[in-house]
C-alpha cells in the first residue's frame, strides 16, 4: 500500500506528541527551552548536511552549475511563496486549529508550523515517499517515523498540542508525494532526488534558525522550490 509509511508516521507524531505535552509540562520552563534550543542545533547541523547535496556528485557532476540551479530555484520559489503568502495560510490554518482545539495552548501555531515544516521537509521526506510509491517499500519512512517520533515528543514538550495537528500536514503532503511518485515513477532521476534534498536543507537551516530564535525566517514561503529544483533539474537533463 503506497500510503503505509505516511499512516506510520502520522502515528507515531501523534504519540510522541501525548506523551510529550503530557510529561512535558511537568518540566521548569528552562529545561523545555534548552531542548527546544537543542533540536534547533541539530536541524542546523541537517540542513548544512543536506544542503551539501548542491556541492556533491551526482548533482555536481551533472553540471558545474549545480549550486546555482538550487540557489536560483531557492529565490525564485521564495518570490513565488511571497508571493501566494504560503505561510499566512499555514498559519491562519494553526489559527483555526488553536480556536477549536487549544485555546489554552499559546505556542499552538508556531508548534502546528515548525513541526509541519521540520517533519515534511527534508531527503528522508522525498525519498521515503517516492520509495512508498514506487515499490511499496515504506522503510525510508518507517526510520523517519521513529525519528519523528522522538522530535515530537521533544517539540510538544516546549509548544505543546499543536506540534500533533503537524500529522495532518503529513498525511497530505507525504501522501500526495507518493501517489506522485507512483504516477510518474520515470521522473525521479537520482540528479532530480539531489535537487530536492539540496533544496529541502537550505529550509531545514532556516527552520534551526526559528527554533533558536534567531530569526524568524518564513520557511514555508520557500516551498515552491521543492518543484522548481527537481523541475530545473529536469528540464536540464531532457536539453542535454
């Protein structure tokens, strides 16, 4: 089934997130934003990790110009983001969500908008879901799963109920990804993954940013690179 590993995750957010909003509370509030600031450094050091893929083969060897097809897409998907307001809208949805389900929750949305953007933007996202597609393998995603298991306890623990309602994001995008993915199997070239992960890293630095409160950067009005890299890259190849 082309849908497993994304039902897999979703559950394993929304028990990480129970038994962090449950077990998190009781911790002093210093302890919750020295983890908070913890997973922030480690999605730093995953973004630089991912966003290499610019620099590294078989991106790289496809064409020296590599970097600037991930930067150029990067700036031109933010335009477009900003365009269309991408963020606004995911937070007027955590908006909805806190009124009928957190009104006691005063971290809602920015837990609803980091977790949907940490958990559906990486390579093990793309990957995990194109492999699910493809062959019905759901390993990639069950190692996410376990990964995102263990953020979402960590997450909740600091911001609470909302990091859980992240899982509705994930049943959309991750599920949308492979039935892609399952549709158009030849497109999913190795170069085209690479684009996507380079793409994705330079959102997962921006997302450690955030957690760290240094900079409030608007992630999710990056997202129409993850189709404008794989798009370029293709497009690319086919004029070769």
């Amino acid at each position: 089934m082309i849908f497993t590993g994304t039902l897999i995750n979703a559950g394993t957010v929304l028990v990480g997130t129970v038994l962090g909003t449950l077990f998190g509370a009781r911790l002093p509030e210093r302890v919750r934003e020295t983890v908070l600031h913890a997973l922030g450094l480690v999605t730093l050091v995953l973004g630089v990790d991912q966003s290499l893929a610019a620099f590294r083969p078989p991106l790289s060897t496809l064409t020296r110009g590599s970097v600037l097809i991930v930067m150029g897409s990067v700036l031109v998907g933010s335009v477009l983001g900003e365009a269309a307001r991408i963020e606004n809208g995911l937070e007027r949805a955590g908006e909805a969500l806190k009124r009928r389900f957190g009104r006691s929750q005063p971290r809602f949305v920015e837990g609803f908008v980091v977790a949907s953007l940490v958990f559906c933007v990486g390579p093990l996202t793309i990957l995990g879901s194109i492999e699910n597609g493809l062959t019905g393998d759901y390993r990639l995603l069950a190692i996410k799963s376990l990964l995102d298991g263990f953020a979402a306890l960590a997450f909740a623990s600091a911001l609470g109920w909302g990091v859980g309602f992240s899982i509705l994001t994930i049943l959309v995008y991750q599920g949308a990804l492979s039935l892609g993915a399952s549709a158009v199997a030849g497109a999913f070239t190795p170069e085209v993954v690479a684009a996507l992960t380079a793409a994705g890293g330079i959102m997962i630095l921006a997302i450690g940013l955030r957690l760290l409160d240094l900079r409030m950067v608007r992630v999710a009005n990056m997202l129409p690179a993850l189709v404008i890299a794989p798009a370029a890259v293709a497009l690319f190849q086919a004029l070769r």
